[in-house]
C-alpha cells in the first residue's frame, strides 16, 4: 500500500510555525490530520549559512559558473564543512524536539505502518530557508522503526497545486539539454541517458541558441521528461540557466514557452546543475508535477553518480522517490571526498500528482516475448545463446544442411530468427565450400552479393518442393537438380547426456599401473554424520517446534513437502555446510537428507525428491505487495517473529536440569556484509562497508536472541527492549535467579543502567570509553604501577650491565624477562550530561616498558561483595568468549548469509542460522562433553564427525548406512549415540 504523509508548514523562523500534520492512502483523503507548533530558531538560519558559507567556498569542478580562482586549504575546509553540517544537524534536530511539536512526532510514531507501505513524505511550504534544510536527516523519522527498513524520501511542494489530464504517448519522449560546458563533463549525463532509457526517443541539444531551445520545446507532440546538465545558479529568488558561453535565461524567461510543453503531459524536470531551488520555485508555479535539483553547487563527479545511480533504479521498476533516495545513499560513499554530497538532491512536486514510474511516462515495448517466438527485430533483446549461435554461423558456412532441432518451446525459432540471422547480417560471412552443384551455384551468388539470401516459409505438406519454389522466387537456378546426399550437421536445442562425460579417466601410471577413474562405483553420500543432528532434533524437538511457528495457507491436499520437512530441510542444510538455497537443487535427491528429515523411503528405485531452491525461497522471501502470506499467490507461507524470540529462549531454559543460582546475559553487535541491494543497507565507517548490524544476546555459549538491525542505528538501539523482553520469559520460569548483564561500553547508557538499578537482583557489568577525567582519576594507580614495574626491571638491568657491553636496546631486552604491572582501583564516576547520578566505575591500569593501557567498566555491583581487581577478571573478561559464539555463527553456519531482498526474509535467515547454532551446540554439551570435541568449534565437529562417506542400501526390510571401516573417530560417534539413547524421547 503506498501511503502519503504530508507536513505543511505556515509561518516563518522568527516567529516560528503553526504545523498540520495528515497521513493516508496515496489518492485518497487523508485518513487523519494533526497540528502540532515549533518555536521561532533563528539560530538555524545562522547555523545554515554558516554551513553554506564553508560549503561553498570549497573548490573543485562544480556545475556553478565560477567568477575566478581561489587559493584554499581543501582538506581544512572539508574538516570545517564537517563540523558545521554536524552543528546544524544538532541545531536543527533539537528544534524539532520541541515539546510543541510532540502531538507531530508521537502521531507519526504510533501509526501503525506496515512492512509494505511504499511512503512519500511531502514537506508542503514557501519558505525557502525551510527548504533548504536536510529534512531527510531528521531523527524523528528514524525513530520510527518503519522509517529505519523501508526506503522513503522527503519532497518539497508548495501548498497550492493544481492536477490536469495529460494526453499519453506510445514512446516516451526526453528532450536533452546540455549547456555551457566550462571545465565540467556534460557529455558524461547524456551517455548515461542513452545507456539507461534506450527505449525513450531522445533529442539532444548541445549549447543551444534561445530561440532553437523555444521551438524545440513547443514541439507539436511534446515531451515527458526535460533533462537540464551544464551551468545554472539562483540569484535571490530568481533561477538561471547557462545555455551557451555567451547566453543565459531565467526562468522567467523560459516560462511561456514552456506552458505548451506542460499542457503536452511534460511530466518530469531534471536539472542536473547547481543551486536549483531558485529554479524549482519557477517551474513549481508552472504545475510541472515532479522537478528534480540540487540544492546547492554540485561538483561534477557527484552530479554523474547521482544520475547514474537515479536513473538505474527509475528505469529498472522504482518508484520516482524510491530512486531518488537510492541515489542519496549512494552518494555517501562520495562524502570522505565530497562533504555533504547527499545533501544535495532534491525533489519538488505538486503534492496533487501521483509520481509517475518509468513505464507510466510512456507506453513502451516490452523486451520479453513471452511465449511467442523472438524475431530479427527483436535481436537487441536476445540473450544466452551466444555460444549456441557462434556454433551455428560456423556450421552454416561449411555444411550444405544444418537442421536445428529440438522439443516444442526450446527455442529453436527465436535462436534463428534472433541470433543467427541477424550474426550473418553483421558479420557481412560469404557461404562457399565448394559443395554439391546447387551449393557452387548458391555460393557464387552469395559471394558476387557479398551477404546471405536468407527466405523463410513453413514446409506444409510437401517441403521440398516448396523450398524449391523459394530458391526460384530469389533466382537460384537450375533447383531441379537439388538433392541431399547426407545431413552433416545436426544442432539440437536440448542437452544430449549420453555425449557429455566419458566412460573413464586415465591419469599418469604408478610403479608402470594405469590409474583408472570412473563413475560406476555405488552411490555414496557425504553427509552420513547427519542421523546423529535428526536423531537429536527429534529428541528435543527443536525444528518441530520452529516449524509450530509458521503458518501454512497452501491448500492441504496439494502439500507435497510440509511445512516440518521445509524447516528440518534448510536447518540440516546449514548445520552441513549447505548455506546456499542453490545448493539443495543437488541436495533433494540425497537419500541421507530424506532419511533426515523424515521421508519414506521404500527402495532404491523410488524416486527421492525434497524440496528445491525455489520452494524454500518461499519460505523466506516474499516480494509481493500483500498484507497477508493468505492472499499472495505464490508465498503462502508465513512466520510468527514474536513466537520464533520467544521459543530461543525457552530451549536455553530448557538446557537447565534445575535454576542456576546466577547466568550472566552479554549483549553484543557484529557485522553482516552485504553485496546488493537489500533493504534498509547503509554504509557503516567502523565496519567499512554496507551491512546490516544484527544485536545477538547470549548466556555462556547459549543463543537467547538474534535481532537484525540497519546499520545506521545507535549500536545500543533496541538493547533496553530485547533486555526487557528475555529478562521477562527468564523470570516467568526462573524467580529468583541472579542476571548480570554485560556489554562492551556501547551499552554504558543511562537508560539500560537506571532500568536495572529499579530490578531486584539484576546487575550490570559495561566497558566503559575512556576520557580525560577518567584518566586523571586513575592517575594514583597508574604512579603506583609505574613505581612497581621500575622496581622489577632495574635488576634485570644491573644484572644485563655486568654481562654486556652498554648498549640503548639494554632496557628493551631486559624488558621481556618482567611482568606487565598490572593494578586496580574504584571510582566514584558521574559524567556531564548523560548519567542521572553517580555510579562505580572500576579501572585497569597495565604498565609495560612499551605503553600504558588504561580500562574502564562501569557496574552495578558494590564493592563489598566483589573488589575491583576480581570483578574485572572474573565478570568482565570473560565476555570473549561471546566474540567466539560470533564467530562461530558467521563463519560455521553462514548467519551473515544475508542476501535475500527483504530484510524480512533476512531476520528469517538469521533465525535459522541461530537455530541450527542451538542444534550444534546441544550437540556438543551434551553428547560430546567428555569426548575430546567437548570444546571444539562447529566447523570441527562437522569435518570429523558429520561429514562423512557412507553407502546407502535400501531394501523392503532396512535401510543400511556403511560408513567407511577407515573412519578414525569411531569410538567418539560411538559415545554421541550412547548420549542420544539417553535422552527421553518426546512426549
């Protein structure tokens, strides 16, 4: 559903604004209105010139016509410009903070948007120095846990509008203008239109004259799009654009001619130049419904990735802000060298015009065929038979015959029509052999033509001689002679298997005896190990239970794999090395994954089929705009999240015989790679790449949460709840245990901290960020550790002394022969702003001959019950061993694997990820635990125990698993069956 969210402003900075707020379906009428006020802030209009001042004086080839050189310190303005855009998004988010302005904030925060909305965000106004603000940067939008997922773009648009029918065209029309051209490449935005709408007609203007732009715009058929790149600027209110060297029009000017243009459906202005709003202001009061500009100078390369990117997405199916708000994120990457370059584009639209997609701009041809055949116009669209018809243009030169056959709907028509004939055209290829006489005769003619005759009919009845006919109809003579004597070349659409893989491999002799490889050995698994993680599964059953969690709405009798197998499937599949859906293509024939997950298996003639890649990518991806799995048509599958958090939990409290006395909950974020365009990606500079940045909430080396986040979030973001919410369950089960909670110093906030402070017998334990006060605090210990680290190396010293010759690297080497200095202490810590009050703060002090290092952690836990020195080893520490739960996830079981589109689908992965870790685990606890693989990782178990070869025979009586009698850890998957025969079978 797409939904319209409209923010209209009266009023201006020094008396401050009165603000409605409406929200609805896009073309309908609002389905509620708010009105909320914001306080006069003149400071915001001096914090954003102050910005724009330093923006502006940054050199470089920007798309602005430049008055004379500047000699300037780039790198130090750039730091500047950092610092004021910083200064201005402090200013700029604290007014919307006003409390005036709450009923906006909390409407917005509490309507109940769905993963699917499609939102345009439209900021309705005429001040201009509202508009010039970086509105898509509030954090009130990001507050929004929609907001933080689901691609949205803010756009400007004055309160008045007016709507008009446009007449619709069969082929969309763009008309290019490129202007002056002084030191910038405007010839770079026109081939990157050519590349991207190839299917538009497309007029170019290079550095027109005025009256050649007028008559072109008042072209009698009229344009969709007006594509502006050169030169352009705002004069007070007034937007100019640079057409020449020599020449130069406002808009004023331009703006008769340009109402034939609007009236003839001109439905999307692009001007791809500097400082466009003064340009946007005119032609908004033209009722032109969508005008893209850059708010200030734009440098040349960010103006070329920003319409590179624009039109990648506009042209491949998004919407108008959709694209646009893709090219901003892609512009951030430009940021380290183009400060603010995300800053700069913007959309103004008449808030009354739905905006138009791609294919609305015009009715265009469709690549794609569908069942019909392709044909020689359609060769520009002809793919993946390259290889194919290479085959066939040499064929076709050297045989007389060349038949193309192939089962119905192959592609033998299309291959032809479409790759050969238009390959014989192109290459301009002369046909002669020196074949029978006819061949001689038809290879003279080719060869005086210098190209193919090429005819096409339909044989019918009698195909000779109708083909026959053909050769006269072209003057072939004397066809009455033609005859076959063989078909020298047969070409076949479908896979021939017989043909592919030789009966035997022989490779170099050893001690003079051939080594022969075939494939005629009996069929023989790789996965057998994988009866030991079904037998478990079924045990404790851990992938049932996920599968409760789903619902299906696929019609019960045409059920082939229900939901229960699908699970068990994927689940098995990453515990054995299997991440890709792809992989269980070859996988669904595997009798050890059938036997695995429950399929019956009568002998070994019957057909073993599991689920492919395309039936478990239902289960986890649903592109379709639907509110419910129960009306998609092809993903009728759908998961309960709540019940999936809920259920890691209760298997944890189920590990536990009896209530431990005290568990300790740590609390960490990792990073999650990804390589496309997923949803709600953002580039993070810590983790120097586009990822998501999942929360993760262990206890010891148990999974209680897994929770998928952006990347562009607080890493502390979502910790409190996904706290509260595990804490819960826990004391549902467990009354009076003891929870310290542990994190590294991105959770030292106050609001985690004060909720555990009001908890009975819950305590914290966070790393804390050192800073100067810190510092000078625990200067007392440091001294004293400094004093103790001297004392233990001046021997050393002496003693190097009477044995070697002086010498400056004495000291370094006596240095390794002493123990790092190493000290505690407790402070009485309260910072600035952020803390409600004071709390104690523990801090480590190592001293080494090479450096100092200082540590801080902040606890709840007094003095009394625990010293400083104990509580950092003991409690905090320890905390590594998380990173190695990490670790294993990641690299063993994939869990960063997250490339699906969706970030729904993506949520889904990492809970299978996370389950297949609990299976992995309950393995290791409690069937290895006294075998020596009791502290090895998931990727050993799987090589040495799980990964192993097997035959399968199947007969009416038994179904027998050989592993190889050279298995060398027999004893060991000896002692895990013994394990699993111990424990109680469900129910």
């Amino acid at each position: 559903m797409k939904k319209l969210v409209i923010l209209q402003f009266d009023g201006e900075f020094s008396k401050g604004y009165k603000v409605t707020l409406e929200v609805g379906e896009e073309g309908k009428r609002p389905d509620l209105r708010i009105r909320g006020e914001l306080p006069q802030a003149l400071e915001i209009i001096q914090c954003f010139q102050s910005w724009r001042d330093i923006y502006r004086s940054l050199d470089g080839q920007t798309r602005i016509k430049k008055l004379g050189a500047r000699n300037v310190n780039i790198d130090d303005l750039k730091q500047k410009c950092d610092e004021r855009s910083q200064s201005l998004l402090n200013s700029f988010n604290s007014w919307l903070q006003s409390q005036s302005f709450n009923p906006i904030k909390n409407c917005l925060y509490q309507q109940d948007w769905h993963r699917e909305d499609e939102i345009r965000v439209i900021l309705s106004t005429d001040c201009q120095e509202l508009r010039k603000l970086p509105w898509h940067l509030w954090n009130g939008f990001y507050a929004i846990p929609h907001f933080r997922i689901t691609p949205f773009e803010v756009a400007l648009s004055a309160p008045d509008g007016e709507r008009r029918e446009r007449p619709f065209r069969e082929k969309i029309r763009i008309l290019i203008i490129l202007g002056d051209s002084t030191e910038i490449n405007v010839k770079a935005d026109e081939q990157l239109l050519q590349k991207y709408c190839g299917d538009a007609e497309i007029v170019t203007l290079v550095e027109p004259l005025r009256q050649e732009l007028n008559n072109y715009l008042q072209d009698e058929i009229g344009w969709d799009m007006l594509f502006f790149s050169g030169h352009s600027q705002t004069q007070g209110t007034q937007g100019r654009i640079f057409l020449n060297h020599d020449d130069s029009l406002t808009m004023a000017e331009l703006r008769d001619t340009l109402l034939p243009a609007i009236a003839k459906r001109l439905q999307l202005a692009i001007f791809n130049s500097c400082d466009g709003l003064g340009i946007a202001r005119e032609l908004e009061s033209l009722q032109i419904p969508q005008v893209i500009v850059m708010r200030e100078p734009v440098p040349d390369k960010v103006a070329q990735e920003f319409l590179k990117h624009f039109l990648k997405s506009f042209t491949g199916g998004s919407s108008l802000c959709i694209s646009v708000g893709y090219a901003r994120q892609q512009l951030q990457r430009l940021e380290s060298q183009f400060p603010c370059a995300s800053w700069l584009p913007v959309i103004v639209q008449n808030q009354l015009e739905v905006p138009p997609t791609w294919q609305s701009l015009g009715i265009t041809r469709s690549p794609y065929r569908g069942l019909m055949a392709f044909r020689e116009e359609d060769a520009e669209n002809f793919f993946g038979r390259e290889a194919f018809v290479e085959q066939l243009v040499i064929d076709i030169t050297s045989k007389p015959l060349v038949a193309v056959i192939g089962a119905s709907g192959s592609g033998k028509s299309s291959v032809v029509f479409a790759g050969l004939i238009p390959q014989l055209r192109q290459n301009n290829i002369v046909g002669d052999n020196g074949g029978s006489d006819c061949d001689r005769s038809m290879g003279s003619s080719l060869q005086y033509h210098r190209q193919w005759q090429i005819i096409s009919f339909r044989p019918g009845k009698n195909p000779l001689p109708g083909f026959l006919t053909k050769l006269e109809e072209i003057g072939v003579k004397n066809c009455q002679n033609v005859y076959c004597k063989r078909i020298p070349a047969v070409l076949s659409m479908t896979p021939n298997k017989n043909d592919c893989i030789p009966e035997q491999f022989i490779f170099e002799p050893v001690l003079s005896c051939p080594v022969i490889v075939n494939f005629k050995g009996e069929p023989v698994t790789s996965d057998a190990g994988i009866t030991l993680i079904a037998e478990l599964d079924r045990k404790r059953e851990i992938t049932s239970r996920l599968a409760s969690c789903f619902k299906d709405y696929r019609e019960p009798n045409k059920i082939l794999h229900p939901i229960n197998s699908l699970i068990a499937q994927r689940i098995y599949g990453l515990i054995m090395g299997y991440e890709d859906l792809n992989d269980h293509e070859t996988l669904r024939h595997d009798a050890i994954f059938a036997l695995a997950v429950g399929k019956v298996i009568n002998s070994e003639q019957e057909s073993i089929t599991l689920a492919g890649k395309s039936t478990l990518n239902r289960l986890e991806h649903c592109p379709e705009d639907v509110s419910s799995r129960a009306d998609s048509r092809y993903h009728r599958i759908e998961h309960d999240a709540e019940a999936i958090e809920t259920l890691l939990v209760e298997i944890f409290l189920e590990s536990y015989q009896k209530p431990p006395r005290q568990i300790i909950l740590d609390l960490d974020v990792t990073d999650d790679l990804v390589h496309g365009n997923q949803e709600a990606t953002f580039f993070n500079p810590y983790y120097r790449g586009y990822c998501y940045a999942p929360l993760y909430i262990f206890c010891g080396q148990h999974l209680l949460a897994a929770k998928l986040r952006a990347s562009n979030v607080d890493p502390a973001e979502g910790g409190l709840s996904e706290l509260q919410r595990v804490i819960k369950i826990i004391r549902s089960r467990w009354k009076n245990v003891k929870i310290i909670i542990r994190g590294d110093s991105a959770y030292s906030r106050d609001d985690i901290m004060t909720w555990c402070e009001s908890k009975t017998e819950i305590d914290y334990v966070f790393g804390l960020a050192q800073n100067p006060r810190l510092i000078q605090l625990s200067q007392s210990i440091k001294h004293r550790a400094s004093e103790e680290y001297s004392g233990r190396l001046k021997p050393i010293v002496d003693f190097f002394e009477t044995l070697f010759l002086p010498s400056p690297d004495l000291t370094n080497d006596a240095a390794a022969f002493v123990n790092n200095s190493v000290w505690y202490c407790s402070l009485d810590y309260q910072t600035l702003d952020s803390w409600s009050h004071s709390r104690r703060v523990v801090a480590k002090v190592e001293y080494s001959y090479e450096e100092v290092d200082t540590r801080f952690v902040v606890t709840s836990l007094p003095i009394k019950k625990i010293p400083p020195g104990r509580l950092y080893t003991q409690k905090y520490c320890p905390r590594g061993n998380m990173e190695n739960c990490l670790k294993e996830q990641k690299l063993g079981l994939r869990s960063d694997r997250t490339s699906t589109h969706t970030f729904e689908g993506n949520q889904l992965r990492l809970w299978f990820a996370s389950i297949a870790y609990i299976l992995m685990n309950t393995l290791r606890e409690q069937c290895l635990a006294k075998t020596e693989f009791k502290n090895a990782t998931i990727e050993t178990i799987r090589t040495k125990l799980l990964k192993l070869g097997a035959v399968i025979t199947i007969s009416k009586r038994r179904i027998l698993i050989a592993i190889s009698s050279a298995y060398p850890y027999k004893k060991i998957f000896a002692m895990v069956y013994k394990s699993l025969s111990q424990l109680p079978s469900p129910g």
